[in-house]
C-alpha cells in the first residue's frame, strides 16, 4: 500500500485538478459558442488562454515533486459539467442563456479556488516555495475570473426588466 503523507495528499490533489483543468480546457469553447454577449464570449475567451498556461503550471509543479504528469478522475468536475450541460440544454436560445452560463462557470471557478487554496497550502507545509508561486498565481487567475463573471452576471441583471421574473 502506498504510503499516506502530505505530500501523496498534494500529489493526488494536483492529479485531480490536472483532471479538471483538461476538462474545462476542452469545454470552454462550447461555452463561449453558447454565450450571447460579446463581454461573456470575450472573457470565456480570456479564460481559456489562462487555462492553457494554468495546465503548463501544473505540469510545471508535477516536476518540482519528481512526478510526470498524471490526470485521475476528478467526479466533483464531471458533476459540475454534468450540470453546466443541462442549463445550456433548458436555457438555450433564450433571453437567459448568459445568466446560466455565468453561474455554470462561477460553480467551476469556485471548485478551482478550493483546489488551489488547499494545494498552496499543502505546498507551503512541504516547504516548496516554487510550487507555491505557480499555484498562487494560478489562484489569483482562478479569482479574478471569478470576480469578472460575477460583474458580468451583476449587469446583466440590471438589464432585466422586472417581466422575466
Ligand atoms: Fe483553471
Ligand atoms: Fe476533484
Ligand atoms: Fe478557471
């Protein structure tokens, strides 16, 4: 059996989100075909050339520990996918196809964020300053995405009229 330590912790958590950050690499472009504003396809846009560099990071941070990297199955992404595709299923071709998929995408960035705080942790524990720089930055992209969505979904809802309600 293999030995449980912090850093097997780290090693499985970062395969996890290896995981997830292919999967979303490969679902924002669906994303941004479904989007109807210019703002949201611009910033799933955005959003995807970050994922492109976040994936490098993270092949980056595999071989601070000496592993190659490796994808297992991260079920929580599925799920949240699973969900993302169904919202896109119901609210597709309507006035509130920007509103789903904002909250389908903020649900990813907010998996994201706890991945990656717990990761910066584990790596600071383990004394691994360069891990903790690539994931931190990481971190903050995942944020700020984040925040962004969040004052595109505020906008679009000032748009509203009280009837689509
Ligand atoms: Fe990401
Ligand atoms: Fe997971
Ligand atoms: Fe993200």
């Amino acid at each position: 059996m293999k030995e449980l330590t912090l850093t097997s912790m780290f090693h499985d958590t970062l395969r996890d989100i290896y995981y997830a950050e292919r999967k979303i690499l490969k679902t924002l472009p669906k994303m941004m075909r479904a989007a109807q504003s210019e703002d949201l396809r611009a910033a799933f846009q955005k959003h995807a050339q970050e994922t492109e560099v976040q994936v490098e990071r993270l092949q980056e941070v595999f071989a601070l520990i000496g592993k190659r990297p490796q994808a297992k199955t991260c079920p929580a992404i599925d799920g949240i996918m699973d969900e993302g595709d169904e919202v896109m299923d119901t609210y597709k071709g309507t006035a509130l196809i920007d509103a789903g998929l904002i909250s389908s995408a903020q649900a990813v960035e907010h998996y994201e964020m706890a991945r990656y705080g717990s990761l910066c942790l584990l790596a600071q524990t383990m004394g691994n300053a360069d891990a903790v720089a690539l994931l931190k930055e990481t971190l903050q992209e995942e944020e700020a995405t984040d925040a962004a969505l969040e004052a595109l979904a505020s906008k679009l809802m000032v748009g509203m009229s009280a009837e689509a309600a």
